[in-house]
C-alpha cells in the first residue's frame, strides 16, 4: 500500500470514527438511562452489634530449625454501640483468639477487651465526656507513630504484620477523656490512672497492668491550619519522667497526594536500657516518621514514609550485640511490645491496589528496610471480597543475614490463608 | 387617531411584556435555583444506594447514610457513614471542602485523603458529598435547547457552561441543562482541566423531599467507559440538628448516629 492510499484509508477511517462516536456514546446513555437501582436497606438503628469470625491456617518456615511449622488461629471480633439517652453512649469492643500452637509467653485462649466505656455528649454537641477503657490513637503515619503516646503494651497479641491491621487488635486504656470541639479546632485532655503492676500471662485477664502500669496524662490541641492542612500538637506526661512534646501534620499536596509527619520530643531510658532493666539515664531524643501518599485514577495507592527513632540502637551498637543474639530477640521483642522501631531509621513503601484485575480483588504490600543492615520486612496479601465474606492470602518474608535486625527473626517465611465472615 | 395610538401603545406594551417574561434569567440565578433543587437549604441526612454496572450488569452495591450541613463558607461539608456492605459498615469520609478523611473504627485510624483516593468504586468521594455549584463556579448561558432527561423525555433546557473559580475543586469545567421552566438540573458533563470528559450525570425521578421536587435519582456514566454506570440513589431524607463543629477530623471516633 503507497502513501498516498494509506493516507486516504485513515483519513476516511478517522471521519467514520467522528460520526460513528456520538452515536454510540449517545445509545450508550440511553442504555444507561434504563438501568435501575438496587432494592434499597435502610440503615442499621443507632444500636448497633457488628461481628466477624475469621480462620487462619499457614506455615512458617524456620530460620535455626530444620522443619517448617504449622500456625493456625481461629478468632471472634465484635463491638457494640448503643444509645442509652439523648447524648448517652456505651462501646463494648472484644475479641477472642485461639492459637495453634500458643504464642509465646501467652495462653492458647487470649480475650481481648479492647474497649467498654461510657460517652457522655451534652446538648449543642460541642463538648464530649467519655469514662471506661477507650482506644485513644493520635498520627497519621502509617508504619511508626512517635505521637501516639498510649501505644506502648496495648498489642496483646500479633495476628497480622499489616501495620494497619495490626491496631484492630489494640487494648485500649482506662481513661477519664474531655473534648471540646471549636468549628475548626479541638482540645482535649485525657487522664489515666495507674491500676495495675505488670501485664499479664492470663489470657482472661483483663490485662490492666498492660496499659495502666503507670499514671498518665494527655493535652492535645489540634488545629487546621488551612484548607489543605491540619495538625495535631500533643503534651505528655507520664510518672516520674518529664514532659513530653508531640506535634503531627496532615497535607493535601494535590489532587493525588498527600502528606503526613510526626515529630516526637522526649526524655526517657534509650530502648537498649529498658530491655536490660537499667532505667536511670533518661537522654532527651526525638522521634519521627513523615511520608507522601500518592494515588493513581487506576485506584493504586503508593505511601513512601522515612521513619526514625533517637532511642533506638545506632548501627555500631546493634553490630556490637552481634555476639548476644539473645540479647538482640530480647531488643527486637521490647520495641515490638512498645511498638517502637527497633532501628534508628527506617524506610517503609506501603502499596495497595484496589480491583486488581478483578472487581473484588484487592492487593496490600508493604516493604520495610534498615538501611543500617540492609534486612528487610516483605509482606503482602491478596483479599478477595464476597458480600460478606473474604478471603485472603498472606506472604511475609524477612530478609536479611543472620545478624540484622529482620534476618534474626525465627520465622524465615510465613505463609497464611485466612477467611473471614462478617455479619 | 387617539383610539388607534393607544391600540398601537396597548400592542407595544404587550409585545415587550411578552418579550421580557420570556427573557432568559440570569445564569447565576439558574444555578443557584437549580443548587437550592438539589440540596435542601438546612442540616439533613439522607440514605444513599449506589449501584454499580458493568457492561448492563450489576457488580455491586453500596448503602450510605450522608449527614450534610451548610459551613459559614457556603459551602456543604458532609460526613458519609457506610452502612453496607456489612464488612464497612461503620467506617466514616468527612468531605469538607478539600478536607477530606477516612476514619475506620476497627483500628482508629484516620487517614487524609486525595480527590482522587477512591473509596466508592466508580464513583468519586465527590459524589456522594453535597455541593453548591454556584460557590465554586462561575456559569455562562450559552444556549436554550431541548435535551433528553433521565425519563427518555425531551426537555426544553438552559444549557451553562460552568468554569471553576476555586483552584480546590474536582472539575475544571462542567457542562449543565437545567429545565428552562422550574430549574431543575437535568443533565451534568463533568471535564478535567485536559478537556476529557470525566463522566456524564443524568438527574431523575423528582419526588417531595424536605419541602420541595428534588432529584432522587442520579446516573452516573464513566466519561472513558460509558458501559461503567454508577445509579445513586437518594431516599430517606430527614431534617436533623447538625451542628459545625461536627466537620472535622477530630470528631469521626465520637460520631453517634442518631
């Protein structure tokens, strides 16, 4: 074919598509004009009971031991809201958790009562009082929260890597909470009173000496800056130590971006000191995480977020323990009980894409690293959604030699299918 | 001579009576009477149902409350409860202005997000919000012409073209028909600032809701994949006392539907 004819073929191709176009956009509409709605449901009543059973079943390859393991899990999640008066509000939260074969240092059976409290919210809705055990979680990062003061002992148990999923799980604390609510702005104190030791091993204990070991209190004043930004400043204080200052930041940068930080300020024993029980020095050091969310039309969703902890082992030290590796777990196991980084810096790529491929397949990863040793966290799920039912599969690798920080772990790999019915 | 002067007077004012009552009102006035036919003009709640096809398939469906409220700004903020599906039930968007969260119950979590961060499948976080077009665009009349409404019946329509005067809003320009006889909005052309068409929205199945006609119905086609419609529903609305300081990410854990 010349040219010349090429040229004319497309040409008159090109004039067909401009009037055959409208036609078919215009019968797409009239299509589109016969469709009819869904039946409608009207919304759940103000009191409202939300359950969820779920079953995990996987294998984890070992890292000393010869022979892959066999975990499985099978757990109860439910919350309760109802109305008590006008203004009057009680939340139960509880789940329960079956281990196969029992976590260490926990029961097989371990019940979490996550919250139970009573709200008070007085005419005009400006003010709220609430009394019981309540799940009060400040920052917006997604891996590390240096401004979530009552984060540490709350995670009573592990069922998921996911940094997001893993909250659902969080004990809540004994608290005595006021907010005072402005048109754009917000104050508040929450007061929390020591009402046990130590946690406990019990796994029907209420585990009040997890989240209640200590006096505590919080101030936060959070302000929204502009149309595009809004912050968080926080004032702790805790028995016998200082106070502490936090400050978070939420952004929006542009129609597919966002951007977040916490910044934390404090004087405490350094992590290394409170897994080895020595707690006199209290160094004043600062902790961060900031990170930017970018979204695509096609619903993929990547966060990339810098993380960094002025209490945790510098790389120099973390080496140095490389002759205790007992010492090491025991570090690793502290900063996961506080949910602290283990690392003085990390980086976290958090993605999700929604409809892989398919309407109700959605995909999660993470990628956790140490740029001090170079290990690395892998995680990822596939979640397929029915109407009240998913299922999912997980993958967790951890990456790294034997003295890092990921590749000291005990489980090289773990891999899990989870199902999970919601009513 | 005198009767056929005031005849003539008579038929001269006739005429331009006649041609006054048919003059076109002003663009800004069709918009605003056309935001007041969609949105009530108080706090109110309102059950939304989307529904969602593929191909003339139904591939889901989604059941919201939106609690909307007028901010001293003039514009409308919004909190949207999901309902159903079971497993997001509870879970909360705050859309104010370009403030906008995601708040999830189970974990506390509340995450910013971007006009772009889907929550509702094909339809944006946008959609389900209420908004006064006429605070965020300036509208042009630019033709009177019949159009085809969401019944399949013609209509004569004020077409506008409306242009954004807020660098913070969804749509660079918008292409609207409104009833030429009672205002109401019939059919919507949504573009990007690159001139794509986003997505088309036919307004349908007026009913009396808080006190006026207003759409019950929308029918919302993908501007790429005209077979990706998106029908919303709107039905159960109900006056409430919503008050301002309820639009900000600090309330979500202590929202308490009534």
């Amino acid at each position: 074919m010349n040219t010349y004819t090429h040229a004319v073929i497309c040409g008159c191709l090109y004039s067909l598509s401009l009037c055959v176009t409208p036609v078919l956009a215009a019968n797409d509409e009239l299509d589109a004009l016969s469709l009819e709605s869904a039946p409608e449901v009207k919304p759940a009543a103000p009191t409202s009971l939300k359950w969820l059973a779920e079953g995990a079943w996987g294998n984890a390859s070992q890292r000393y031991l010869p022979d892959s393991r066999n975990i499985g899990r099978a757990s109860i999640d439910f919350s309760y809201a109802s109305r008590l008066a006008p203004g009057w509000r009680a939340v139960v939260s509880d789940r329960l958790d079956y281990f196969e074969p029992a976590l260490a240092s926990t029961d097989a059976t371990v019940n979490s009562l996550r919250e139970a409290y009573l709200s008070w919210q007085p005419d005009g809705g400006n003010s709220i009082f609430e009394l019981g055990r309540i799940n009060l979680r400040y920052g917006p990062s997604y891996g590390y929260n240096p401004t979530d003061f009552f984060r540490d002992g709350s995670l009573r148990v592990l069922t998921t890597a996911d940094p997001f999923a893993l909250r659902e799980n969080r004990l809540g604390t004994v608290m005595l909470r006021g907010q005072y609510m402005w048109s754009d702005s917000a104050v508040s104190v929450a007061l929390a009173p020591k009402l046990a030791d130590a946690a406990s091993a019990n796994g029907w204990n209420l585990d009040l000496g997890a989240t209640n070991n200590r006096d505590r209190a919080v101030l936060m004043l959070s302000t929204q800056f502009s149309k595009n930004v809004s912050g968080q400043t926080l004032l702790y204080k805790q028995a016998v130590q200082s106070t502490a200052i936090g400050f978070n930041m939420a952004a929006l940068l542009s129609d597919a971006a966002t951007a977040h930080l916490e910044f934390s300020r404090s004087s405490e024993p350094s992590l290394i000191d409170r897994t080895l029980g020595a707690t006199n020095a209290t160094p004043t050091r600062n902790r961060f995480s900031g990170g930017v969310t970018y979204t695509t039309v096609g619903k993929l969703s990547v966060t990339a977020e810098y993380q960094y902890n002025g209490f945790a082992l510098s790389q120099a030290d973390w080496s140095a323990l490389g002759g205790a590796p007992a010492t090491q777990l025991a570090y690793l196991s502290e900063a996961l009980r506080l949910q602290e980084l283990a690392a003085r810096q990390s980086y976290l790529i958090y993605v999700t894409q929604k409809s892989l491929g398919h309407k109700d397949l959605d995909l999660t990863a993470y990628l956790r690293l140490n740029p001090g040793d170079d290990s690395k966290l892998f995680w990822l799920e596939l979640r397929r959604h029915w109407p009240n039912f998913d299922l999912s599969f997980q993958l967790q690798q951890n990456i790294g030699n034997a003295n890092s920080e990921f590749g000291l772990l005990p489980d090289r790999r773990v891999v899990q299918v989870l199902g999970t019915y919601y009513h | 001579m005198l009767p056929i002067k005031s005849i003539s007077l008579v038929l001269f004012t006739c005429l331009v009576g006649v041609g006054a009552s048919h003059a076109a009102p002003s663009a800004d006035a069709i918009l605003v009477a056309s935001d007041g036919i969609r949105n009530p003009g108080r706090p109110f709640s309102v059950t939304v149902t989307l529904t969602e096809y593929q191909k003339g398939k139904q591939v889901d469906a989604t059941t919201l409350t939106s609690y909307s409220r007028t901010q001293p700004n003039g514009q409308f903020a919004s909190i949207v409860r999901f309902v159903l599906p079971t497993r997001d039930a509870g879970k909360l968007m705050l859309k104010n202005g370009n403030d906008m969260w995601f708040y999830d119950p189970t974990n506390k979590a509340s995450v910013r997000l971007s006009p772009q961060q889907r929550l509702l499948g094909q339809a944006s976080n946008g959609d389900v919000a209420t908004v006064n077009l006429a605070k965020d665009y300036k509208p042009t009349l630019v033709a009177e012409e019949e159009v085809l409404d969401g019944e399949r019946n013609k209509r004569n329509a004020y077409k506008l073209a409306l242009t954004a005067v807020s660098p913070d809003v969804t749509y660079a320009s918008i292409e609207m028909w409104v009833d030429a006889q009672n205002n109401r909005p019939i059919k919507m052309r949504f573009f990007a600032e690159s001139q794509r068409l986003l997505k088309t929205v036919y307004y349908r199945k007026y009913l009396p809701q808080l006190g006026a006609e207003r759409p019950t119905e929308s029918v919302i086609i993908d501007g790429l994949d005209p077979q990706s419609v998106t029908l919303m529903r709107f039905s159960d609305y109900v006056a409430r006392a919503i008050p301002e300081t309820w639009m900000q990410r600090d309330f979500l854990p202590r929202f308490q539907p009534e």
